[in-house]
C-alpha cells in the first residue's frame, strides 16, 4: 500500500481490517500463538498500541495519531517480510493467560499441555500429593513455570541443553518471583540431573521428524532447530528420555509427554507401551501420558 493510501488507516477498525488482509494475501503461516489472521492482527495492533489484549470493542473506532499508525505498520510489515513469528517480533508470548518473555533463543510457548496443569494433571494424580515436579526441554520455563503455579508446595526442577534457553527461562522465572521453588539446571536431558524421584515429569522435547523438518515453513525455521528436530522418525530423543526417566520417577509418578503428530512413528517405536492419550480443547493425539508402573513393565518385557 504506498504511503499516501496508508495515511487512510485511521481507527483501530481500519488497521486490523487492513492487517487481516495484509496477513492472508502473503500467505504467512500461523500456529504460534493464534491459528487465523484476525486474532494475530488483533494481537499485533493491541501490542504496537499498547492497548490491553483482552480489551477492543471500546477502542475499535478510536483513531490513531500518525506515530501509532507507522508502529503498527511497522511490525505488520516485519511480520509478512521476515515471516519472523509474532512472538520474537513482540519478544512475549500468552499460555493459558500467562505472558512469557520470548526471543529467537527459545521456540515460542504453545504446549498443550500447559492445559492439562492449568487442570493439575486431574483425573491422573492428586495434586495436593505432588512434592516434585521436573520439566525437561524446558526452553523458556513456561510448562515449569505454569507447574509451581499449579502445585505450590512442590519443588519444581527444569532442564535444558542450551544455555541461551536458560538465560530466557531464568528471566521468566523471576518475572513471576519463583527463584526459590524452581531450580533450572543444564543438562543434555538426564545425563547431568542429580538423582530425584518425581512426582511428575512432563516433557515438550524435540519430535519433528526429518521429513517435517525440511518442510517447515519459514515462520518455524526462526526457531532453533535443536529444540524441534527429533530425526528420521522424530524418536530419536523421545527414546532417550523413555530409556531414563523410569529412574527418576517416584513409585506413583507420571510422564507427560508431548509429540505433537508422531503418534504414528510413536507408536511403531514403543509397540508395547499403552499410554494414555490425554486430549485438550487445543490437540487431541499429541500428549501421552504413562506411569512409572508401565514404564517398568516394559523395561522388564522381552
């Protein structure tokens, strides 16, 4: 649009029309964080306005000073030109209402499973029994952030391999003031982690199998691919943390693992293993969730 046509951009109403347009004739791909042009252009217009998130209808015909219109234009514009994913544009991301500084270091929360402890893993465990909880491939410390808000008196520990993720998750952590319930360690999965029996583990590891990996668009490829890549059938790390986390879960402990849609090859990997398929108003098929009971039986299995 040249630049005299854009002076035309007056309201809220203009600019969010005029986003949704710009976001559906460039073809960008969606999925971090709003899966449809309105709500990523809503998003972008409230953030560049500073404006909150939850609140337009009372400002959609408000017009806009010349300054306000050029900062929404401007990030629309890196949005479609640099198919950069809206997060790393607006450095936070929003799960289950909770916001998360977010950079490229770290892939941009969206787990699913930040549902199920916004729930507190019910009907699957007590959650006043939980006394410890580890949050492996934490990348920015969302799930183990969202975990000591849902178990309080539990200690929660998170892992990860990258320091550049811990640094963003160490931000999180204080942003929300749980520097002394939740511990971060660098760990390449266990092979680091001081021996714990927890309660829970939960897990959004690296699964995208090679064949995904060379067709993700560009918005994923901002991302860093040791925190997606999962090799030729998406197991390769999936099989690691199988392998190991029996020695880390208490008698009753669960795992719960995200592997998005692997079930297939994950299946073909663990023929033995029945886990429950936990689903959420955002994913079905995508999370597993097995007890420690199962994971030793097929330890034991022939």
């Amino acid at each position: 649009m040249p630049l005299s046509s854009r002076s035309e951009l007056q309201t809220l109403r203009d600019l969010i029309r005029y986003g949704v347009s710009r976001l559906r004739e460039s073809g960008v791909a969606l999925g971090h964080g709003s899966d449809n042009a309105w709500d990523e252009a809503v998003y972008l217009v409230l953030h560049a306005l500073h404006l909150p998130l939850d609140t337009l209808d009372p400002f959609l015909d408000a017009r806009v000073l010349p300054q306000e219109r050029a900062r929404v234009l401007e990030l629309l514009d890196r949005r479609v030109a640099e198919r950069l994913p809206a997060a790393y544009l607006t450095q936070e991301a929003w799960l289950c209402g909770h916001r998360f500084y977010v950079d490229a270091r770290v892939i941009v929360p969206r787990s699913p499973i930040a549902e199920l402890l916004e729930q507190g893993l019910a009907p699957w465990i007590e959650p006043e029994s939980v006394q410890a909880v580890l949050d492996m491939c934490t990348g920015s410390g969302c799930l183990a952030i969202l975990a000591a808000l849902a178990f309080p008196d539990a200690r929660v520990d998170a892992v990860d391999v990258s320091d550049d993720a811990l640094d963003v998750a160490r931000r999180n952590v204080a942003d929300y003031g749980l520097q002394e319930q939740l511990t971060l360690h660098r760990s390449d999965l266990f092979d680091q982690l001081p021996a714990h029996a927890y309660d829970v583990i939960v897990c959004n590891p690296p699964y995208v199998n090679s064949s995904s990996m060379a067709a993700l668009p560009d918005e994923y490829r901002h991302e860093p691919a040791l925190a997606l890549a999962g090799g030729v059938d998406g197991m390769d790390l999936v099989r690691r943390i199988l392998q190991a986390a029996l020695r880390y879960l208490a008698p009753r402990g669960v795992l719960v693992l995200e592997i998005g849609h692997e079930r297939p090859h994950f299946e073909a990997a663990f023929p033995h293993l029945q886990p429950v398929w936990p689903d959420t108003e955002a994913a079905s098929d995508q999370i597993l969730l097995l007890t420690r009971e199962q994971l030793f039986q097929d330890s034991s299995a022939p």
